[in-house]
C-alpha cells in the first residue's frame, strides 16, 4: 500500500494532468473526485493538510 505522501503526489499530478486536458474549462471538486474515484471529502481534505 502506498504511503500518504506518494498518494499526495499521485493525487497531485493526476489533477494537474486533467487541469491540463481541460484548459479553460471549469473543474468542480465532485468531477475531480469521481474521476479520481475518491470521495470529496477525500480530496478536499488532502490539500486542507498539504
């Protein structure tokens, strides 16, 4: 199982990655967290302690 920092890192570069692909398009927390198959919860509160 991958330790918290590596999972903060893959969430990161995941999210860059769809910033990237959808330039100029508006990205909500629900889309970003069920394409990451996480909760909002979930992604909201990794950058709350980043």
């Amino acid at each position: 199982m991958q330790n918290w920092h590596d999972n903060v890192l893959w969430l990161i570069a995941e999210i860059d990655r769809c910033i990237r692909a959808h330039e100029g398009e508006t990205l909500t927390l629900a889309y970003l967290a069920r394409l990451l198959d996480y909760s909002q919860s979930q992604v909201s509160h990794t950058f709350a302690t980043t």
